[in-house]
C-alpha cells in the first residue's frame, strides 16, 4: 500500500534537484490552467470554477454553483499533506501530486473533472521520476 508521507517526501527531495525547484514547479506545471495567482489552497481555473482543498480534508472542484468531490483526505493525510506544504508547493498540489503518485486513491475523478489539472500533476509527477532515473 502507498505511503503518503514517503512518496511525498521523496518527491520534494527530487523536485529540489529540478531546474527553478518547487518555486517553478507550480507556476510552471498548474500555471498554465489557472486564472491568476494560485493560492495555497485554491485554485482559480481559466476554464471557470475553482479547485478548493478545505480545511476538514475534501478537495472538491466548483463549478457554476454545483460541487464535485474529488477526493476526501483522512486526519493522517491531511497531516502528512500539511506538514509537508511550503510557500513553494502549497498543499493543494502537493494533493495532486499525491493523486498523481497513486498514493492518494480518487477513483480517477480529478482526471474526470478536470484532466489539464490531472495531466499537469502526473507531468510534475514523472519529471521528478525521470529525474530519479537519470
């Protein structure tokens, strides 16, 4: 089963060694789909809605006065998730990343809801992994 916490961990080590590091990272990877500045735990998307992680764990997508779940993270990851967030990779992409690594199970509703943002996140995902490789 994966382990949140390692997976993450070893993500940032790896993502350290990147060009522009975790600073370039989410502008570089989720910039492209968001709708100005992103925040630590909000998303505003070009393609309307936000993407929300809240503070009781449901990173949920709204969109047109509707809501869809993507995820609900237990008391353990939502730890993991927070005590790992910096300024540079806030806990809202450090939850898609977490998606993206298979660590965290969403029953592939990111990719449903929003596939730019699934895509970016698996992107990210295997840069630090290539990188691990060679």
């Amino acid at each position: 089963m994966p382990n949140l916490r390692k997976d993450l961990e070893e993500f940032l080590e790896q993502l350290e060694r990147l060009p522009g590091g975790p600073a370039a990272a989410v502008p570089d990877f989720f910039g492209p789909w968001l709708a100005g500045e992103p925040e630590a735990h909000r998303f505003h998307l070009k393609d309307g809605g936000e993407l929300a992680l809240e503070d009781d764990g449901r990173l949920i997508h709204r969109r047109d006065g509707g809501e869809t779940l993507i995820l609900h993270l237990d008391a353990k990851q939502q730890t993991s998730i927070h005590e790992l967030a910096t300024p540079a990779m806030p806990a809202l992409p450090l939850a898609l990343v977490g998606i993206a690594l298979g660590a965290l199970e969403d029953g592939r509703r990111l990719k449903k809801t929003l596939p730019k943002l699934d895509g970016a996140a698996r992107d990210l995902m295997l840069m630090t992994v290539c990188r691990l490789c060679g």
